[in-house]
C-alpha cells in the first residue's frame, strides 16, 4: 500500500500517518518527492483495515494498494486455469459449452421440446428460470418447485446438466436439489448472504456480472463464494449498463481477456441478456468464443413470440442449430472445440 | 401502448400483429404514416403480457407504451404527497428530516456517546449498521444482533428513532423488533424477495436507489413493497456510477425534482455514499436541501479516522454541529423548517 | 411524430397542439386512450421544427419519433451495402481490411521499417498520426506536415495507402494533399465544421466514435459528411467510456451488427484505442472479426516502449504478424477473406 | 511516479526499468515488498514522456503519477482564486453571477426583448447562441455574424455583456469583436486547436465540460487555454452523459466543490442543459447556488414554445423573474451575494 500525502502536509500529519500504520504492525519506508511526501507500507495483511485507519488522517491525499484486493480467484496466487466438471462435462477446457433453453420455464410440454431440440442442435446444458427476479411486481415470477421439476425431467430425457437461477438464500437448499449449477444473476452479485450461502453447498455456481459491476467487484462476488469453501464458480459476462440505447446493455467483450489475465476461473457470455435482440445474439456469440470465452448461454424458445419473458431476445430453434454451426468453425479457428 | 412496424414489413405481418393484440382482448387502430405503419393498443392492463406477446413478430420494430410502468408510486394515480410519521416525526412534510450516525455500529460506548452528539446537534433519527453488504469478504461485516441491541439503548437515551439496515430476508423480523426504519441498501434495490418481505410488515422503508438503477426502476422496486401492502415507503438517492473518478459515486441531484414530479413519495438524500469523501459532504447537503430533498443521511463520527468502515466519508461532530447551522438557512431560504 | 398529453391535459391544450400542428402542414389524427390522449403527426419532414414547436406547450408530456433522424445514412433508404475503393482495395466487401501502423509518426527511418513490416504481414493500409489532438498540452503533438511526408514516402515504398487524422478544418487541404483517407477521430466526431469541410473533399472518410457518443449521434455525424456530397464514409468503433477501469474503454462489440443493421456504411473496429492495453488487443481483433466487423485498425510498433504517444497498446512487429495469421482462420470460418 | 512490477516480474525486468528510468535523467529508489516490487521515481518533470518510456516495459504491472497532471490549473500552485473581471463585473468573487438569454439568437426584436427583460430581473451577462453545433445537419444552424450584430445591439441598449459559443478556430477573430466572453462548448471541450486559439485572445473564456469528460480531462482542457497565456478561464458544469433518461444529462453537481477544491478557476453551472427540461431548472439552479457555484447560465425565452432550439429547457420570463428572486435567499443562506 502506498499512502500519498498532499501537498500541504505538515510534517507532524506525516509523522501521525507513520505512526499509526507501525501501530498496526507494519513496517514503513518515507520517501520524500520534490512536492510530495510518500509513505510506503510493506506486508499489507489486513488492507481494508489499514486504509479505514488512515484515509481520513489530516494531510492524506490518496491511497493506492499494490496488490489486488482478491486473493483466491487470482492468477497471481493461483496460475493453472479452473476445470469445473459438471455431470459428464468440463468448463474451462479446450472445449467449449453452450447452455441454451428459454428464459423461463414456463410449461412442461414446451420445455421437454425444446429440451430435445438444442440438445439435438449440440448444446451441453439446458437454462431455464423457476424462479424469475423480475423488475415489475406485476410480472411473471416463474413456476417455482414445479418448474424445478419440470427441468429434472428434461435431464432424465436429454441427460444434460441443469443450470438455473436461485435469487434467495431461503430457496438454496431447494434447488440444490435439482440443479446440476447454481446461476446467481446479475440483481444479486452483491447480495453477498446468498452468495455465501451458495458457497457452502458442494455444487457449481455461475456468477453473473452485476449490471454496473466493475470486473474488480465481480471477482470480489466469487471470492465470497471461494472463501466459504466452493472451489467450482465459474463467470457469465451478461452486458453492463451504459448510455447506449440501441441494444439493452453493452455487451463488455473485452472482459474476457481481462478475467482470463487476472483469474484462473473459467468465463463464458451470454448475448442474449446483453443485446436483449435476437437480430444481435449470433454476431456476438461468434465475437465472444473468438475473444476465448469457455461458453455461452444462449435463449432458444420454440415460439419467441409467445414467451412469457424476454421472448425479443430468444432464438427459434432453426436460427440457434444454425448458429451451433457456425461456432464450430469460429472455435475450430482459436484452436478450440465445440 | 404504441407499436411501431418496420418499412419493409408486409401487409400479412401488419395483419397478424393486429389479431394477436385483438386476441389478448384489446382495440386497436391502424394508421398508416407515410413509410411506417403504426398499431394503437387502447386500454392495456397487462403490459408485460402484450409486450412479449409482439415484440418479436415479424414486422414489429419497436414499442412504445404510453402509460409509465409504475401505478401505486405514481403521482398520476394519488396526486397529494405521501407523508410519513415516524417514532413522532413525519417525512414528506414542510419540516426536512436529518439521519445522522456513524457507517457501523461498533462499540456500544461510541454509539452513545455520537448518538447524544448528533441530537445535540440537531439530528433527527440515528443511523447505524449491524448488517453490513461489504464487497470483501475479509472486510468488518458488523456486529449483527448486538449492533441493533446497542442502537436500541442509543433510542432509549437519545429518543431518536433508528434507521438501520437489513440485507436479508431472514434477518427481517429480527431487525423489526428493533428498527424504527427498515433500510434497503443500493446492492438490494433489486433482491426482490427482500422488497416483498418488508412490504409484509407495518414498518416505513427507505429504499435506496442501486448503484445504476434508473429512476424508473428504482420506483418499480417502491411499487414491490407499495404492492405487498406497506404504503410507508420513503426514496434515498446515493449516487450513482459513472466514469467520474475524483468521488466515488455521482450524486443526481436532479433526481429530487424528478421524483417529486413522477411520484408522490418523500426523497432525501446522502451526500456521504455518494461522494465518499468528508469534504465535498456539505455542499452536497447545502445543494440537496436547496433541491427539495426531504431530508438527509449524513455519516458522522467521532474519530473518523478510527471507523471499521468508511471512516474518510464521515463528519467530525463539530463539522457537522457546524452544517446543521447553515442547513437550518439553506431550508429557510427554501421555505422549509429543519 | 407520435405526441403524447399527460392525464392532466385539458380538453384546450390538445386543441392547442391539434392547431400549431396542423398549422405547421401536417394533417394529425387524435385517440383518446383511457387515461392519455395521444396526437398522430402525419408525414413530418421537418422534424426538429416541430419538435421544437410542441415540446413545451402545456399539456404535453412526450414526442415520439417514428422514422429515424438520419436519412442518407440509414439502410432504410439505401439498402444496398456501400462499398468504398480506395487505392486499389475495397472496403465494405468480402474482403476485410487491415490499417496498420504506430500511433504518431515520429521519425522517418522508424516509420518506413514498420511500414514495410506491417506490409509483409499482410496489412492493406498504414496509420500514423502526423497531427494528434493530446488532451495534455505538455505532451508531443505530432509532426505535422513533416509526418505527411514521410507517410507519403512509405506509400511510395510499400504501395500501400494512407490513413491519417486530420484534427482542424484549415488542415484539410493540407492533408488531403497527402492522405488516402481522412480520418476524423472521437474527439472530434461532434466537430461539425470539420464534418462538413471533409464532406466537401472528394475523398474517403473514416470517422470514429465520440467517446461517449450513441450509435445514433454517430449516425448523425456521418449524415454530416455524406449530405455535404461525399459518400464515401467508413466508421470505426474504438471503445465508450464507462466505469469499468481495467481497460481504457469499453470496447462496443454489439456496435458491429447493430451499425450493420441501421446503416450500409461499412464498419471497422480499433481494439488498440478501445483497450488501450497490447495484452488484450489480439482478443478483440478476432471479436471483431468474428462479429463481423469489416475491418480492423491496430497500432504496430517497433519498439512500443519507445513509442512517444500509446505505446502501451502497440504490438509488436512478430506478435502483429502472428495475429494476421489468426484472424486469417477467423475470417474463413465466418465466410469471409483476409 | 511509481511503477508497479508484476508478481512474474524477473530481477532483470526490473534492473531494464531502472535503467530505463535514470537514463531519462530521474532517481530511483526500490522497494521490495512481500510480492511485488515498487519503483520510485523522483522529480518528474515529463510525465507523459516517461509513462511511454515504461508502460509497455516486460514485467511493469501498473504506473501511479504522484502530482496532478494538471499545473497552470492547479490550486497546488496557485492557492488563491482566480477573479475574473468582465464588463464590469466579478466572476469568482463573492457575487454570483447570472447569464441568462435563448439558447440561440432568432430575430433582432425577439433578442432585444429577451435582453430587456433578464436586464430587468436581475441578470449579468446576456447568452445567446450565433453559431450553434446542432447533431443534425438539417437543424437551424444559426444566424452567424448577423446573431452576433443583434447581442452587439442587446449590449448597448442594457450595458449587459455578451456570452457567445464560437464553434471554429476560423471564427475566432470575428466573435472576438463582438463577445466579451468566448463559449466553449461541451462538443468542443477536445477541440484542442480552437482551445490554444482562443488563448491566444485578450478576452474571458467559459469553458463548458465534455459530454462524458472527467474533471481531471476538463482542468487539462482549462490547461491548455492558460499555457497559451490567457488566464481568464472559468468553467461551467452542464451535466454528464449517464444511463438516467428522465433527464438528458446527469447534472454532476458534485463537480462544484471537487473544482473549487482541486482548482482556483471559477465554476459555474447551466442547469438548463444539464436537464433539458424547464421543470426541473429551478430546482437545480438553487442547489448550484448552495454547493458553491459562483454563477449559472440559464436560458430564458419569451415563448418557449416558439424557439427554434431547445425550448423545452428554456425558462418563460416570468418564471426566470421569480427564480431570481429565490436565489437570492439561497444565496444569502450560503452566505453569497446575487
């Protein structure tokens, strides 16, 4: 940690900064600029303490950290990438996951179809929302427990794995139950009760970036769920929130390289929350496996157009078997499979 | 609600558009511009449900409701200012309310001794976190329990009503017990569970607006407690993020007058989160007054520079004894009391 | 132009906006919802004028566009792509194209041996900057017309053509004398003199994006050039601002299909500028390709910790080399060649 | 400047850095911390010329500038305010000042009119736009040289003076005639040549804050005019691009105090842009006035609803009379005169 002093600090507020950070056990270096007086403070164990501690103090101008505030999700204390295995499959392999299926599951009959169709399309997991975190109150809210059951029938007949969202730390043991992934979304990312609940459970957790999250926050969110004892998280880069009016969010590719430089967790994208238009979701799978994404999570809905939540953003079947296509050339292209 | 057709859409998609919103049971009218056809919805009562029932027909190019989304917060449905009373005082009157206090509770001896400091002071209600939503797990998380039993002495001594913070839903009967204001915080603007749980119980609210919520949403977050019953709902705007870099947050002060116009709910203001920074704290109090804020949410401490949390925000006890002094003219000025 | 009154319009004020609107020439059709009533305008051509006409008059609560405010720019009018020839190669086409180069041209020998290796690894124009618009007037400016020679001078060696900033409308002759393209940068893409005197050059035009500007007002700017008579007008996308800061921008990838979408000017993408960071620029350039950008600008330099502007998001002559190699295989596997 | 070495960073690395760094004329001086090593380097006196020299070295992590890039702005070194003396008038000293008039220059009479009548309310300076940058190419434009006769005129009749936007480095000369303070646009705040060429002039310059420009970015703009020579440079906040849509910018009113703290320029604030609605004006006129805003720029037309641009943002005469008249009282609360 590096403590900047301003410009007119006396040198009792320098000796005063001093002593309080030897008082919490650390050792200092001075150095003394042309303007400015700089105090260096080495072996940060407890950072948000020591800056608590020192960024009122009378002459303090700035306080810079030298080491990143997450620990157990960076690569700089652990190199190898994360493997996740999920009922049969990896992430953050060379080969990549798509997870498809609509927004919400919204009756047996239909999500059993669709089920069918993008596994027979290629995909490796099957989404879909019982519980639905709704910025309306008059909105449609999920099926619950039903719709929890209605997916574990389409995994007895696809035999593919079940991600789906758990928005309240009271329902987690219940959809622990049927999940084969946990999804907390991007509402909750800083609902850090939930967030650690999860990461007492044995089971995978996709972590949705929050709508206005700084990627630094983001892996600070996993770090809740690493440090409670869940080693298996893994990142869905969704959109953030800009000033940009045509598309929903700004789907942020560049975050792909950045999470892959600063963590070993593996990352995957979803267009279809970032664009929230289906004219947009292929353009930018393809643009997130080139950027080396580990997945995606695409909406596919039979019938878009009568969905009873984001049905502007879901694929038809034809579109998404098509696009499956195209993703094998674009992931065959950045020495990946799919 | 409007529907707009694209130029190239056919006179079959127009067609279509048309008996799918007759058949949700509404009217329409058709006009025919000079390159666009528009659709006239009348009379629409479930918007959600239109909404995805069209939006991805083909042809359709873009929606356009005419009624806002927010019915119980809005001033078009209840005219006359929601006015609140609170352990004897009201919100949303000609008088301005100040909540002062430190971030976190963290020892009952410097809760009591701050506590009779801002009544001393002037202050109207205590602050105080036992709960608190850090971005670190390895940060102070409060002292739970213990926290709310130390601000309850603190109303006993003071007679100022506590305005704390719960971040969970399970912990929302245990804060009722003690709490004279539930407090939602921005990182729970969008845990929708909470929100419907507090609107169970026959307690005031304040509902911070999230780190990038609009202002829209953030009345749709009102209207989920407004809908479970609880009509005591007051707004508390906290800034916002944007690329400023020199506070931490950007403080909308025009949030004020656009709530007071959109909605008939009090809105104060807290120039503390949103600047982050204990010298820009009372410009920001001054300007929110003179904006028409109901009132204010100040951090005062009595060794900032000793605080578990946010210490460089907080006011020393004789900064902020010195501000409600020139609040009191800054309201008179305005035509208010505090 | 759809105009909506709020509940509380009198039966006078519509009558009042029905007047001046017809009174402008255009015909209106009223419906009378159940709470709003809601004024059709009928074939406006004069938009603005009527906007500014009705906005503020009393009782009205909103305008709403139907056609979009940019005309030769849009695919609506124009659906064919516009393909630009420039100096042998064409841009718009199947082929994507490549401009190569460092940020500021700073020397002769320097620039002729970079542009002989950008040449060999494939690239198909040079950059460089001979004006750079520094938001530091401490910092180097760019050598003017001495810059232009030299770029004319590897044009001469490499055949390759010239892509260069021109930052003043009294420049213009200048570097039209010398450039194969303008390029307008996103400091100055609200410049609207400088749109224009460009707009009057029988010569390509690259205009980047506004900093924070929406695809709309880009549109608009590019509207600017094409109605002055040039239709020869490429945009390239080079990151918003937001707050995220492990990159110097956001880079908008959905900007690709969405320009792709609304207009027939051929788009390219900056990943350099967008994240101002070489470890993250082969990442995006395969983004953007993948998502169907049809071109890409990259700043390759020799020695990029010599480089006197950006040098920390320079390539590096064998890692631009290695690059081209790549999005060759991404480029083939979305149907396109390089 | 400090200079972060990565965790992988190798003895080597850093001896290349050092060297490096003392070549360029500057001592260094290492630490060692825990995992990572920190470079000192003293006396910096061309930053942006070391930042290139080592931010893309292998092995650098991160680069942290100690001073402000800023100096000439600075209140570092320059701890007085600037007091700005225009027309017999002060900016910057206790008495605030108010510029008020249509955003654009329509017609002599309605000018003539408008300048009586602020006159008469109370105003200082009268705005008014001869050369207005408009996103569209097909908007009123403005009348040029004639919008500038018909102030020159206003100024005679009501002693007040002239603020003016000039939009091009050519026009310089002519609205130096006729303005007594140059405009700067928020459009224009990168246009570094018109920002060198008027400070060049004798005559006061507004500098208005870039649509999405950081405070540090504006100072630097303020910079750029002062190091031509030219002292007299006030800036004016007129909000931020953000995600909010109920207002069109983000009023960024925290701006005023982190100037007044950063700087001895003066600052003033246009909440007629910031919100682009005459119903929230008011409202964010006094809180400018109680933050510390030493002046505001307020547009005012006669009709609103007959102007030729912006009229939704313009204040109606009476309106403004009775604005003034409450600013007053704030700003005798805060301890001003107006």
């Amino acid at each position: 940690m590096i403590i900047t002093m301003s410009v007119s600090a006396e040198r009792k507020d320098i000796q005063n900064v001093k002593s309080k950070v030897e008082e919490l056990g650390y050792a200092t270096k001075l150095f003394q600029g042309e303007r400015k007086t700089v105090i260096h403070v080495i072996g940060v164990t407890e950072r948000e303490k020591l800056m608590k501690a020192v960024e009122s103090m009378p002459g303090v101008e700035n306080l810079v950290p030298i080491l990143r505030p997450f620990k157990m999700a960076s690569r700089e204390f652990h190199p190898e990438n994360t493997v996740i295995s999920i009922n049969g499959k990896k992430i953050g392999n060379k080969e990549i996951v798509v997870i498809a299926g609509p927004c919400a599951v919204e009756s047996e009959e239909n999500y059993l179809e669709i089920a069918e169709l993008v596994k027979a399309a290629g995909a490796n997991f099957l989404r879909g929302g019982a519980f639905k975190p709704r910025s309306s109150p008059y909105s449609f809210q999920g099926l619950g427990e039903k719709g929890l059951e209605i997916m574990a029938k389409a995994r007895e007949k696809t035999g593919l794995g079940i991600v789906t969202e758990v928005v309240s730390e009271v329902d987690v043991p219940l959809v622990f139950k049927y999940a084969d992934v946990f999804q907390i979304g991007a509402r909750n990312m800083h609902n850090f009760h939930l967030l650690k609940t999860v990461g007492r459970f044995n089971k995978p957790v996709m972590l949705k970036r929050g709508m206005s999250a700084t990627i630094e926050e983001w892996l600070m969110s996993a770090e809740y769920i690493l440090s409670e004892g869940n080693p298996n998280v893994f990142l869905c880069e969704r959109g953030i929130r800009t000033f940009e009016r045509y598309t929903r969010n700004t789907l942020d590719i560049s975050a792909v390289p950045v999470i892959d430089n600063l963590s070993h967790l593996p990352v995957i994208v979803d267009p279809s929350h970032a664009s929230g238009d289906s004219k947009y979701v292929c353009a930018l799978a393809k643009a997130a496996i080139a950027a080396g994404a580990d997945g995606l999570m695409v909406e596919v809905h039979i019938d878009p157009s009568r969905a009873l939540s984001d049905g502007k953003q879901s694929l038809k079947p034809d579109v998404f078997m098509e696009l499956m296509q195209d993703l094998k050339k674009v992931a065959q292209a950045v020495g990946r499979t799919l």
